[in-house]
C-alpha cells in the first residue's frame, strides 16, 4: 500500500505550523510517527516539566543527564548515487523540487547534512565504468566527465537546499578493470601491487575533479565492503593489505598532492569483522595516522542473526581517539508491494539508536532516491530506499523509513554532543543530544505492540509521555 500523499502534505503543514511557533525555554515539544496512525513526523500532546521526584521500582522511566557528554555529531545523510541521480533527472521539476526539499531543508524537510557518493561505478549504476581509458596506469586520459550529467547537477542541487553545506564523502566499488588480478571490476579480485600508487592517485584526482566544480569532498573510504566478492563492482582487502595501501601509498599520497586535511576512512563493511580490521590498522601507528575513523554498515544480520552493537562499543572504547561512522545501509529485497512495511522502518530507529549511544558520529543512508523497481541497477540487485520515484506517474512514495531517519536528521544538528540517556525497561530505546545552541532532543523507539507510558527525567525535572504501539518519538527541549 502506498503511504498517501494527503499524509506527506500533512507532514509538511505540520513542520511549517511548528518551524512558526517558536517554543518557550521551557516548553517540551513532542513529534511522532505511528504505524496504524496518520502521525507522521507529527507534532503531538506533550506534557510540561515538573519538579521530579524518586520514581517508582514499577515505572517506565528514561533518565537524561546533560551533564555527561560524549561524541561530537558529524550529520545524517543518503548516498547521491548514479541511480538516484539518473531517477531524480527523470522527474517533473516540480517533484524534484519536493524531493530537495524533503530531504535537505530543515524547515520544510528532514534536513539531511550528510552524504555519500561513488568513485566511478557501482552497481546502482546504469552499467559499470571508469575514469580513465583502459590499460591508462600514468591516468592521463582521467575525466568526471560521466558524472556531470546527473550525479553533479544532483550534488549541487542537495548542496544548495541543504543551505550552501553538505559534508560529502567518496567510495569506490572496485579500481578499473586492468589494474586488478581477475581483470574484471565485478566479482572481487584484489588490486595489483603494480597498481598501487596509480590507484592512490586515482582518488586525488577525483576529489580535485570535484573541487574543481564546486562540490567540497570531505574525505574518502578506502573501499566499499573490502571483505565480499560480489556479482557487481567489488575489490578484496584483507586487513593486512588496507593496513598497508593505507601506510605505504593512500596516506602519502594524499599528503603528497596537497590533501593531507581530508579525512580517510577504514573498512566501510559490516560491524561483524569491525574489530579485527581496526586491531590491525590501528596497532601499526604509520597507518593509524593516517585514518579519521572507521566506516561500518549493517548487513551481518540479514541472515537471521542480530545487530552486532556491541562490536561498535568494542571499538569506541578501544580507540577512542578515532571516529565511527555508519556509511551504509539499506533494506533489499525489493518488493513494491512492502512500500509501508514498518519493520523496515524500526530496523533504521534501533540501529540509529544503538549505533549512536555506542560512539558512532554519523549516519548514511544508502539511495537517497530509486525507482519504481528498486533501481536502476545493472546486476539486478534491487532494494529499497526511503523515497521511491513511480516513473510512469511521475509521483513520489515516502516510505516509512523517510520519517524515522527524520526524527533524527531533522532535529540533531552538526557538532551537537550525545547526552547519557538510559531507559529502565527494555519496551524503550532512547538517545539524546545536546546541540551547539543548548537545546535537548530525545529520541524515543517503541518496537512493541502497546502505547507505553513513560517519565522523561531530565537532572531535576520530569514530563510524563505516552508513545503511541510501534512508533517513535522526538522530544524537543
């Protein structure tokens, strides 16, 4: 069932009539998102701070102490693939224009502040490519020249509806063809020794490519899922051989050319094998210089298992000194008919949750935006994103997954610190900043079939709330 766009409207009549209302210091402002519900991101009932008081053994309660800080937020943000970009093109103007806004613009929108793109091809593009001819190691004939069809125009547009900002990161798929051991950008294959320092270089020419039009590149990953081989662009690194292309040519070569200020990030595969990859790169000290942080996805658990949150606090706590960053994620197995499946939805707020009360900085999403199939995708691997694009009717469909990312991206702004929160009863799942101008957002999950009671308790002060069954909340204060 497709999410109505009488619902959508609502949504965006709701975050004008709150962005008018400016709040009172002490006033708490409550927005939610209800499965069997038309709460959307919705402002709702919310009930005033009062002098707290010792609470009950029986009570439902989430503590808040804004005196114990944490990490510094970096953003929330969707990757500007090849496909979303090829989508996006294909759009009404007036639709692209709702899309901008939906995603980028703080008042209006979700305010995305973050985002990932692509080192030439991956498999959410149309067909897999280069910037360079084949057999080029001197890369000579190096031109962005595809991507300034969709991808660049997409980048500047999100930029500019974002407010002129957009921290933006790269990741590549798989390096060319011809510098590979299997001779094939698909189905894994490692970089050639020979090839090394012609790939580091590869990267310096693309963020000076993208400089070059406008777009900042804050930093780059050195390969996306370095430990799968997959159908579609893919490149295999064990820990020893990222520890040492990182040391011996990334690292000084991005110092080399000028670009020692941009931030690398290791591994950009699954929390499953996190601690290892980090153990390796970490304890070599010529490496570890060279890394901003790590980069982590969550696909361990599609095989039935759980979410591995306690391998990113392994490494939070191991190396505290180096950043965490979520870089990718996404439900698959594309089905037009699961468009409002809320589990999809939940999968994101207790991964956002957990991810950031155990250190991480920042959140990306995968697609911003794919089609009515779940592409374009040249190997067939189809999946969903939060917004799809009906192509044949030129409509838009938010997903579930949209509002939950936004009770988040929408509220938590760059450089904002975690606050400690804990929730007394298992039924809630909370975490809380604190941003740069003193105001305090809570975010909420109830993955349970019951509305749930429960007693904000912030320092002195408590505000009993109810969360609707299978919702989430935001509380601004």
């Amino acid at each position: 069932m497709k999410i109505t766009k009488q619902i959508h409207l609502l949504f965006l009549m709701a975050v004008l009539c709150s962005a008018q209302q400016p709040a009172k210091p002490k006033d708490i402002m409550v927005y939610t998102t209800a499965e069997k519900m038309e709460y959307r991101l919705t402002r709702t009932a919310a009930s005033p701070f009062l002098p707290s008081v010792q609470p009950l053994e029986t009570e439902l309660c989430i503590f808040v102490n804004p005196e114990k800080t944490f990490q510094t937020f970096l953003g929330i943000g969707g990757a500007i693939t090849d496909a979303s970009a090829e989508v996006f093109a294909k759009l009404p103007v007036a639709k692209q224009q709702e899309l901008l806004r939906a995603y980028y613009d703080r008042t209006t929108g979700i305010g995305y502040t973050l985002a990932r793109t692509t080192i030439h091809s991956s498999d959410f593009s149309s067909g897999s490519y280069t910037y360079v001819k084949e057999g080029d190691k001197e890369l000579k004939t190096f031109s962005i020249e595809h991507d300034k069809l969709f991808r660049i125009p997409l980048i500047k547009q999100a930029t500019k509806a974002a407010g002129g900002t957009l921290t933006l990161f790269a990741s590549p798929w798989s390096p060319p063809a011809f510098m590979k051991n299997n001779k094939n950008m698909l189905k894994g294959g490692k970089l050639l020794p020979e090839y090394y320092e012609s790939w580091a270089t590869y990267f310096t020419k693309f963020i000076k490519a993208y400089e070059t039009e406008g777009i900042p590149v804050w930093g780059i990953t050195v390969q996306n899922e370095p430990m799968a081989t997959q159908k579609w662009e893919s490149c295999i690194y064990t820990a020893e051989e990222e520890r040492d292309f990182l040391k011996l040519y990334l690292g000084p070569v991005m110092k080399q050319q000028g670009l020692a200020e941009k931030n690398i990030v290791v591994w950009d595969h699954n929390r499953d094998l996190l601690n290892q990859r980090v153990n390796v790169i970490y304890g070599d000290p010529d490496a570890a210089k060279y890394a901003w942080g790590t980069g982590f996805h969550w696909y361990e658990s599609w095989s039935g298992g759980k979410q591995m949150f306690e391998n990113v606090r392994a490494v939070y706590e191991a190396f505290p000194d180096k950043n965490l960053l979520f870089t990718e994620g996404c439900a698959d197995s594309f089905n037009p008919e699961r468009y409002q499946y809320w589990p999809n939805a939940e999968r994101y707020g207790e991964s956002m949750i957990n991810d950031f009360n155990n250190g991480t900085v920042g959140w990306t999403d995968w697609n911003i935006l794919l089609d009515e199939k779940g592409g374009p995708n040249h190997v067939g691997n189809f999946c969903f994103a939060p917004v799809h694009a009906n192509l044949a009717t030129g409509e838009l469909i938010y997903t579930p997954s949209f509002y939950y990312i936004g009770h988040f991206s929408k509220f938590i702004r760059p450089n904002a610190k975690r606050v400690s929160t804990v929730s007394s009863r298992s039924q809630l799942q909370s975490t809380s900043f604190m941003n740069a101008d003193g105001s305090m957002v809570t975010v909420v999950l109830n993955q349970s079939d019951a509305p749930v009671t429960y007693r904000l308790i912030v320092g002195a002060n408590s505000a009993q709330q109810n969360i609707p069954a299978r919702g989430i909340q935001t509380i601004v204060y």
